[in-house]
C-alpha cells in the first residue's frame, strides 16, 4: 500500500487507551483527561476488523499504544488477536513500565515480541517531577520483568527537554551499555495543550552528542541516527523529528482509540472508521493513506495542528 508519494506504508500504531497512570508534562494536562464512554472506545473486535482490513493491504507491523496501554482492560486479549491476524509479522508496544510486572510474561506469551520503555530520567526526583508522580523504582522494576520474560532489544525512548532532562543525557544513554538495550533520545514536539507550557524547552539532538562526545556513529535504525559507546551492548539512536525531518522515509499510519485513522501524527486531519465492514473498510483505509501529506509544518517555533493531546494519538 502506497501514498501518492511513493511511500510504502507497512507500519500502523494503534492506541487502545487515551489514559494513563502517569501525567507526563509533554503528553498530558495535569488534571488527567475525561474518562471517554466504554461505548466511544474501539471493542477487542473493530480491532481485530481494522488491523485484518489493514494487514490486507500491506500492513505488517502493530504497535499497541495509548495512553498507557496496560491500563486498557483485556489488553492481553488484544495482544493475542492482533498478533494471530495473517500479514502481521511483528507486534510492539509502548509502555511505561509501571505495570509491567503483572504482564510481562502474559504479553510474550500472546505474541508481543519488542517492547519501547518511556523513561525520561533516571533520577528519581526528576522523573516524579516529570510524570507528575511516579516513582522510578517502578520502571526499573518493569525493565527487569520485561528481561525476565525473554523480551530482547528493548528500546527506552527519552524526550529531551531543556533544563529539565539535559543534565540526565549522559546517565540514560550507559543505559545502552546492557546487551539487547536500545536508548532513543526523541526532540520534544509541542502538542495538544501543554504545547504552550513546554515550548521553550527544545533541544535538538546534537545536545546529546555534546554531553557524551564519545558516541561513535554507527548507522541508522528507521528513523533513528545510531550511535553505540565504545564496548556497549546496544545502541543510542537520535530521532530529530524537528531539526532533521525525516518525512519522506515515513511508513506509518495512526488509530486513535475511538477508531479515527490519522494519517500523520501532526495533521488535524482524522478519518472515522467505526462501523465500517469489509470492502468499505479497506477502502477507506486506502484512500486515507493516498491523501497521506508529504511532511508536517512542525518545527522549535510552531505548534502541531493536530487537535489532540499526545496520549489520545498514541505518538
């Protein structure tokens, strides 16, 4: 499945829940969201409907989202219908971590096969600043369960934001020193309604560079910039969606969790697919990813025009 662009679209995120345990200052209000109706959130079924109407035209890879998607109930369930859909060869999901203790070995066993950390800092008081509340050791306790399951190449994504996180620059990326651990410093992209609150906290990725300067570049990773630690296990990848845009190379769609289709992550553009069966489904599907724009106007000065706040969209 193509765009007009040219671009194979082989990769669809999939947001299960727009709540979370956690209120991360880039991706939530303070006060949390309103709760949306049971009745509002795709059934484990529209989701088996639109991940086979994807698969069938050249989607491969999910990756489950949220929110916090642990906290979306039969979530295990979802895992194991979405990973048994002929045509998708890999299932993912972005956590926090928090509750992974309680799902780790039932998300391996129900087709799960990589799993992406948000972890912003490694300072205990810095992360509870960051997510409003929540406590570090969790995390560490989830990256441990997560290994103990037999989850390999575990990635641990960090939002870089001026004097907030950049003096954890340094400490995060050790991280990469374990084998099969991946480091991901993303550029902060103002969203939703904190956009105006976080502004003025973008860094590009060249401030990781500058505080570890002995980061050997190394190749590239999708969207990702590598770069490994003399002796490290794993890897440091840059993901500079600002300063470096790397639009042209996009291969993914997005489904919010009351089933609109996005095209891209920072357009307002949303298309409905609840209630849609079979060719009107897939139809729909492919007419979205043709009208796919070329790039997003987002940059350190602007805004996202999209109309929802980042834990609605799954990012």
């Amino acid at each position: 499945m193509t765009d007009q662009f040219g671009r194979d679209i082989t990769y669809m995120r999939l947001s299960v829940t727009d709540l979370c345990n956690l209120r991360c200052v880039y991706c939530m209000p303070e006060e949390g969201v309103a709760k949306l109706r049971h009745e509002d959130i795709l059934k484990v079924e529209e989701i088996g409907e639109i991940v086979s109407a994807a698969a069938g035209l050249g989607i491969s890879k999910i990756r489950i989202t949220g929110g916090e998607p642990l906290v979306r109930r039969g979530i295990i369930d979802i895992c194991r219908l979405v990973s048994s859909v002929p045509g998708i060869s890999e299932v993912c999901m972005t956590t926090n971590g928090t509750l992974l203790p309680r799902y780790a070995n039932e998300l391996r066993e129900a087709g799960v096969k990589r799993l992406n950390f948000s972890l912003d800092s490694l300072d205990p008081d810095k992360y509870r600043a960051i997510t409003r509340g929540g406590e570090l050791s969790d995390v560490l306790r989830g990256l441990d369960s997560a290994r103990d399951a037999g989850f390999e190449n575990i990635k641990i994504n960090s939002v870089l934001m001026g004097g907030v996180n950049d003096d954890s620059i340094r400490a995060l990326a050790q991280l990469s020193r374990s084998p099969g651990t991946h480091v991901r410093f993303i550029e902060l992209m103002t969203i939703g309604r904190n956009a105006d609150s976080v502004k003025g906290r973008y860094l590009t990725c060249d401030a990781v560079l500058a505080a570890v300067p002995e980061l050997i570049e190394s190749g590239a990773d999708g969207v990702a910039r590598l770069y490994s630690l003399p002796g490290a296990g794993g890897t440091v990848g840059l993901i500079s969606a600002l300063s470096m845009r790397f639009c042209q190379n996009c291969n993914r769609i997005r489904v919010t969790s009351d089933g609109k289709l996005k095209p891209c992550l920072h357009s307002p553009e949303e298309i409905p697919l609840r209630g849609l069966r079979g060719s009107k489904l897939s139809d729909t599907i492919r007419e979205a990813v043709w009208s796919k724009p070329l790039s997003h106007t987002l940059d350190a000065c602007s805004c996202s025009q999209s109309a929802r706040d980042m834990n609605a969209i799954g990012g």
